[in-house]
C-alpha cells in the first residue's frame, strides 16, 4: 500500500455479544442518512460498528488513541454496538477517501469479517470521500459529526433544542444528499416546461433549503427572547455564572446540588443539552443566576456550534465561568483544551474562568494534585457534597473583585436612581438625613458608571 508510511491497519477486535451477530439483526441501517427523522441513526435494533481513524503526520499515539476511544463511547450512547477497530498512520488525508482505496478494501474486509453494518470514521469526512467510501466499503460510511448530531437528536427536548439539533443536521446533510438520479416529469405543460423534468434530487435540496431558512428564522426569533431575558437579568443586582465543561463531567450534577435545579443527571454523553437558570444566593449574600450549559467534546462539530449559539450565549454573557473537570478522566488535560477551543470559537474565551475539579469521591489524590496546579481551583465532589462551601465562597470572591463598594447620596427627588443602586447593586447599608438617602452599596464598573453623579466617597479597594 504506498499510500503508507507505516504497517498502517491495526485491528483490535471488541467484545460482541453472540446473540448481536444474528442475521435478521442488522441491516444497513444508517441508508443514505435516514433512519429517524430526528437522528441519523436507526435505532430498531443495535447496529455493529467498525472504527476506522487516521494518525496524520506527527499525531500524537495517545492523543489518537483517547479520541478513539471516546469515538467508541460515542457509538454506543448512539445506540450502537463498535466490534472492531482500525488505526492508520499517514503523512496526509487521500483526496478521494481519505485513507486511500487500498486501505478502504482491508476496511471492508474487516467489516466484512465482523459482519458490521456500518463504518464510523474518527475524522472528519468531506461529501465526496463518504460517496466514494460506500461504494468501497459496499455498507454506510459516517464521520463523528453524525454520531455526535445522532445523540444530540436524541436527546433534544425544548423547542429551542430541537429546532437547533435540527438546523445542524440538515446543514450536515445538504451537501450529502445523493439519488439513483431518475427523472420525474412535471406535470405542467406549455412552452418551456417540456423535457424530463426535474430530477429528485433538485427537488429535495430546494424542500431542504426552505426547511433549513425557516429553522434560521425561527432561531432569530429564540435568540432574541433569550437577548430580552439576559438584559433584564442584567437590569438586576445579580451577576451571571456559566457552568462548562466537558460532556459527562458533572456539570448538572453540580447545579443539582447548590440549587436544586432537579436537571437529568445521568452517567452518558451529552445527557443534558438545554440551559438551565436559577438563581443562587452565596455565602457572603450576594445573589447570582448560575447556568448549566451543553458539554463539550474533542472534535465537536462546527454544524453543532453554529446552530447552539443562542443557547451558549449564556456562557459569552456570563460574568464568570466555573469549568468543570473530570478529574478522574484518562486526560483531563484534553479535556480542558477541548472546552477552551469550543470557548474560544464562541468568543467567550475572554470571560473571567474558574476550575472546579470534580469527582474528587472517585479519586481524591488525582483531583487535590490538579486543583494545586490552577491557581483559585477546587477540588469537589458534586455528589457527596465535599468542596462545594470552598467553590461557593470561590465564586464569591472572583465576583467581587470586579465590584467596588462606594457610598453615594441620593436626592429624594431621585427616586429612580434609588431604586437602580438597590437593583443593580449590593445595598450594604441605608440611612436618610436632610440631603437625601445615604448608601453604602457595592457596584460593577458598569453600574457605578450610571450613578457616579451621586457617588461621596470610595469606602474600599476593588473586592472588598
């Protein structure tokens, strides 16, 4: 195979279950991307999956084999079962199928073997590549972006979620539509209209491309009811905290249990897609609106990101993030660097960040060691309870620091500036007297901006 520079395929066999390699059991399935309407995936029975993933040039082992392995996490959330897997190195993606004709027909072979149903790439493939691969491997060829927007189908439940899901799986499939090209006359006559007609496959780009403009109108619409109530959370004194992390790190989990939030919390990949708002009040008093907001994942499709950013405006807005590490994880290091590349393509990278390394009950040791290495991190376990009062108190003191405590006199014909300090601010403490009402409040720079007409004195440093 001179397409490699290396022994190339390696193949690790799964552990399968007999009774899943029976006949009537599989079928091809995942077709010409069909199965449910809300999923790539058909999920009548339990399809057998082959893995296939390409090391390019200095790739790192490890680094290829944790995204490997997450792959095989994927498939089976899905609701697939992965019996075998195939590793190769090159210098870079072939133009046609991204790991060359000669390696394509092993992979089939070893589909063939495992009598799997369909073949999931690690990488990214273009249209063409997955075209030509299926008629190589003679069964469906997918990439992790249709795994990934499968699960997401799945487990949508608002209207927002669902509509989102939608949007990035028909932008996926747009470019993927593929018919036995036959014709279909029209039915109209007249000048002009005469000849074989339209093919189907014009017929379903055009039903596509309405349906996906009408998503996009409805996404506008969700965006800014979602813009309406981040400004009048921020016409209150309450800052705004964003849970991230990555997916199945414990981010519901720790929103159950500061705020009894009752969020689904299950032991899955992208069990939670919709933001969740409550309000929280913190141990020095102030009040705050934490969120927790869809994981994260290595390689999390562009589709995906585009189509959730009303959703993840709430983590742009946010005053504070609070990251949440599985500090149990094989490499959580990876972990965080994935959630900082989707936080960066957001534009939220910028926002003020602090980590909360959870799990610490699985592996205490592990959890204290990475929280020693970010400075102001905590170790905590969102299920036992323990470092949760530290990463409160934590959160506390972060927003703080941007805040500034300053005494201001107000005329008692400036009712309505009264009642900004007391909505956008911490009132510490109020009296009245003949010039009007003194405050001790603490406010953001924003907030202090709009009263400084009134402002007497500064009573301390930034955070006190």
């Amino acid at each position: 195979m001179g397409d490699n520079w290396d022994d190339g395929l390696i193949e690790e066999p799964f552990e399968a279950d007999e009774e899943a390699s029976d006949e009537a059991s599989h079928r091809r399935a995942f077709g010409e991307f069909g199965g449910e309407s809300r999923g790539l995936i058909d999920r009548a029975f339990r399809e057998r999956i082959v893995l296939a993933g390409v090391a390019l040039g200095r790739d790192d082992q490890e680094e290829v084999d944790a995204s490997m392995d997450e792959l095989a996490r994927l498939v089976d959330t899905a609701g697939a079962d992965p019996v075998a897997r195939v590793l190769q190195r090159r210098d870079a993606p072939d133009i046609a199928t991204y790991v060359g004709s000669g390696k394509a027909a092993e992979i089939r072979d070893v589909s063939e073997h495992h009598d799997a149903d369909t073949v999931v790439f690690d990488n990214e493939l273009t249209p063409a590549q997955q075209g030509n691969l299926e008629t190589i491997l003679k069964r469906s060829a997918l990439d992790r972006t249709a795994v990934i927007l499968d699960i997401f189908a799945q487990n949508a439940s608002s209207l927002a979620g669902r509509t989102q899901v939608e949007l990035a799986q028909l932008r996926y499939r747009l470019p993927r539509l593929r018919r036995s090209g036959r014709t279909f006359s029209q039915q109209a006559g007249g000048i002009g209209t005469r000849g074989p007609g339209e093919t189907q496959l014009e017929v379903d780009r055009r039903r596509l491309m309405r349906r996906i403009r009408r998503l996009e109108q409805d996404l506008v619409r969700i965006r800014q009811n979602r813009a309406t109530q981040s400004k009048r959370r921020r016409h209150t004194s309450n800052r705004s905290v964003a849970i991230v992390g990555y997916t199945n790190a414990g981010k519901s989990t720790l929103l159950n249990r500061v705020t009894d939030a009752g969020v689904l919390v299950e032991d899955r990949l992208f069990a939670t897609l919709d933001a969740t708002t409550r309000r929280l009040q913190l141990p020095g008093g102030e009040a705050i609106f934490l969120s927790d907001t869809v994981g994260f994942v290595r390689k999390l499709p562009h589709q995906l990101v585009e189509a959730f950013r009303s959703t993840l405006d709430v983590v742009v807005d946010a005053d504070l993030l609070v990251h949440v590490v599985d500090s149990s994880a094989p490499d959580p290091h990876g972990d965080i660097d994935a959630v900082r590349a989707v936080l960066r393509e957001i534009g939220a990278d910028a926002v003020p960040e602090i980590y909360a390394f959870n799990k610490a009950d699985s592996d205490p040791m592990a959890a204290a060691r990475l929280a020693a290495r970010e400075e102001g991190a905590v170790a905590v376990s969102a299920v036992t309870g323990e470092g949760i009062e530290d990463l409160l108190a934590t959160i506390g003191r972060h927003l703080r620091a941007s805040t500034r405590v300053v005494s201001l006199v107000v005329p008692f014909d400036r009712g309505d500036s009264l009642a900004m300090a007391h909505r956008e601010g911490e009132v510490l403490d109020e009296s009245s007297d003949e010039a009007g009402w003194h405050l001790r409040v603490r406010l953001d720079e924003g907030s202090l901006g709009r009263l400084a007409e009134f402002a007497s004195g500064d009573d301390g440093e930034p955070g006190q």
